[in-house]
C-alpha cells in the first residue's frame, strides 16, 4: 500500500472533505482556530496534504470541531489506523527489572527487636556465670557470690562496650574492673578464672555473629510481651530453683525412706495394745525419732542429748513410757541398719 492510500494519509483528505462540506475555506478554519499571522492559512494547508510534521491531537480534534464533524464521519478511518498495531520489541516490552525500595521499619519495632536481642545475650551471660559459680562451688547467697557474678556482668559489658574502641582502653576498663572486685573480697583466683570464662565466651558469641543477631518483629513481640518478660532469670534465682527442687528430692526421699520405718512402728504400737485414737499420741514420736536419727550419728552424744530433749518436753502423762523406749530403739535400729547417712554431723 502506497503513502496515499496509508491509513494516516485518508485521516489528513478527511479534513479537507469534511472542511469543503461545511462549505468553509482554510482561511476560515485558521482564524475559527485562532491562528495568526501570514502563514496561518498554510497551517491548515499543509494539515490537509499531510505535509504537517507531527501535528498534535488537539490540532486535528479542533479542526473537526470546526467542521462540524460528528464521530461516525471519522470512526471508519480511526478503525482502519487502529487495526494496525505496532509491535513492541520483546527487549521494550521486558525492560529493565525494578528493585523495590526498602520500607523504612518502624522505630518502635526496631527498639522492641533491640531490647528482645539484649534480654537474651543478658540471660545467656547470667546461665554461664551460673554454671561457673556452681564449677567453683560458691555459696548460693552469699555476698562473695554476689560480688562474682557482678564482676562477670561487668566483665562482658567492657568487651561489648569497647568492641571497635582501642586495645589499651579496654584493658583500662577491665583493669578498674577487678579493683573493684577484689576491694569487695573476691580472691585473684576467682577474678582471674570468671575473667577468662567471660572472654571465652564473647569471643564465641561476636565469631558465630550472635553479638549482632537480631530477632524478628513477631519474634521480639513473643519474647517481651510474655508473662514477666521483664523479670530476667539471674543467678540468685536459678540458685533458688535449684535448691528447691533440691528439697524436694530430699523430701521425697526422706518419705520413701521413712515409710517402712512408720508401718513398723504402727505395727508395734498394735502389739503394745494400742488401739483406735490412742495410735495418734505415739505416731508423732516416729517422725521425731526418725528426725533425730537422720541427723545424727549412731551411739553419737548428739543423738542421746536430742532424745532426752525430745522426751522431756513431748512425754506426758497418758503416754506409756516403756512403749516410747521401744518405739526411739525401733526406730533407730531401722534406720541405722539402712545404712543411711545422717544430714550433718553434729555429734
């Protein structure tokens, strides 16, 4: 198809057709557009021959306005022009990938994720200082205790805190550190070794990067908003918890051991002719000898001065002394013959 017969080309003769059955020169259509000037006529001119160079939409709209056109004198030949799509080159059509920019994160979950990672590098630093009071045996409670453990806080709050600083300024810090340790009592072995325990363990934590670590929002969420977040699991409450589940464990023991000691016993009161309620008055001597014997040492002072306490303030008158005599014998031949070992050697 040749430029004349080009779709674009029968747009620009449907001015001209339109223009002349409305009956109005190109001059007309110049000034009804409101061009001036000597050179208006040819605007309208070139338009009509499709010499114009990229006229504007709004030009070709206006002059079809001014003729008086209607939609369906143009819909046939926009029809054809349309029918002619142009393709997109497949690189045009892909472009370029867009990276998405990165949404800036909320300032309070950011300070909720920096205060879950704390909470936990705190709790991983009280567990190993536990661990290692409880290698050194130290006493749970007491003030030398006490003084170790805020040595050790201490300790690893210098490392974290001097991290990108200087070697020497460090050093000063930890050198103030133990100052304040050992004018609080610690030995320079205790210092020396938590020191080093310390260390050990920053120096793991910043190589697998955990000084870093960070958790998610939902995570840190779950982590401070449970039940007593804020209470941090410290020495002093581990110490707690271990030693009541020590005294547990002992009770229980001491029940099961006590127990074949208490049906003895109830037996013996059955053969003395003990019966009924009278049974109550003697059962609370099987557990005080059995109190006595698990404290003190077989044939030990200590024992014959607690039995004679024992006795002479919990004897009383409707109680049959031959019957107690034989209940503190029994009681103490079952549980020494056990071989069990007394709580602590006071005799």
């Amino acid at each position: 198809m040749d430029e004349q017969s080009s779709p674009v080309a029968r747009i620009f003769a449907l001015l001209r057709q339109l223009r002349q059955r409305a009956e109005l020169t190109q001059d007309q259509v110049a000034a009804a557009l409101g061009l001036t000037g000597k050179a208006r006529k040819s605007v309208i001119h070139r338009l009509e021959c499709g010499k114009f160079p990229n006229p504007s939409l709004r030009l070709v709209l206006d002059v079809l306005r001014v003729c008086r056109a209607t939609s369906s004198d143009v819909v046939s030949v926009l029809d054809e022009y349309l029918a002619r799509p142009l393709a997109v080159p497949e690189s045009a059509r892909a472009g370029k990938p867009r990276t998405p920019k990165p949404v800036p994160e909320d300032p309070a979950v950011r300070a909720l994720r920096r205060a879950a990672a704390d909470w936990t590098l705190r709790q991983v630093v009280e567990k190993m200082l536990h661990f290692e009071l409880n290698k050194l045996r130290a006493q749970p409670g007491s003030p030398d205790r006490r003084y170790a453990v805020l040595f050790g806080r201490q300790t690893f709050r210098v490392l974290l805190a001097t991290r990108t600083g200087e070697a020497a300024a460090r050093e000063r810090r930890l050198i103030r550190n133990r100052k304040t340790a050992a004018k609080r009592g610690l030995s320079t072995e205790a210092v020396a070794y938590l020191e080093a325990r310390v260390r050990d363990l920053f120096t793991e934590m910043e190589r697998d990067g955990d000084l870093e670590w960070l958790p998610t929002g939902v995570e840190a969420e779950q982590r401070m908003n449970r039940s007593g977040r804020r209470m941090l699991e410290t020495d002093a409450m581990m110490c707690r918890i271990e030693m009541r589940a020590a005294q547990q464990r002992e009770y229980e023991e001491a029940e099961r051991t006590k127990q074949p000691i208490k049906e003895a016993a109830e037996k013996l009161l059955v053969e003395a002719g003990i019966h009924g309620s009278d049974l109550g008055n003697y059962r609370g001597f099987v557990t005080a000898f059995y109190n006595v014997a698990r404290s003190t040492i077989p044939g030990s002072a200590a024992r014959a001065n607690k039995l004679a306490d024992m006795l002479r303030y919990g004897l009383k008158k409707h109680h049959n002394r031959t019957v107690v005599d034989r209940l503190a014998e029994l009681v103490f031949q079952l549980y020494d013959t056990r071989a069990i070992q007394p709580d602590k050697n006071d005799g």
